[in-house]
C-alpha cells in the first residue's frame, strides 16, 4: 500500500507538466495493492514483481473503461 501510494503521490505532482499517462487507475491500483497486502500478511508466495506499478502504452484495449488514443492525440 505504502509503494501504491508514494506513486500515485509522484504522478499527481508530475503528470500534469508531462502529460505522460492519460488513464490513471488509481481505484483499481489500489484495489489490488490492498489485495496484495493481504495475501503477503497471509504469507502466500508471491512474483519478484507482484505489485510493482506499471505504465502501459495506451495502442491496445487493455481492459473495458480503459482510454485509449492508440498512440494518437487525445479526442477528448
């Protein structure tokens, strides 16, 4: 939760200046950190990079609700 956290912190304080992420999932982000954090209390095994905060380039339909430009300028 706390690595969750700090970069939701980062990306609002530079996002808005890079204009470098369109969709920010932060309810989902955190949603599935807290999962995380459950499952690590729980001592379940979990990947070397379970949990680490990704971007992902906005070309395909990654998932329903998502925007995407498929690398063009925003239409909205």
């Amino acid at each position: 939760m706390e690595l969750i956290e700090h970069t939701i912190k980062l990306i609002e304080e530079r996002n808005p200046s890079l204009n470098a992420l369109i969709y920010l999932g932060f309810d989902d982000a955190r949603k599935e950190a807290k999962k995380a954090e459950q499952l690590v209390m729980k001592k379940d095994v979990l990947g070397p990079l379970h949990g680490v905060p990704i971007g992902i380039k906005d070309l395909f339909d990654f998932k329903p609700g998502w925007i995407t430009t498929f690398g063009g300028v925003r239409a909205f």
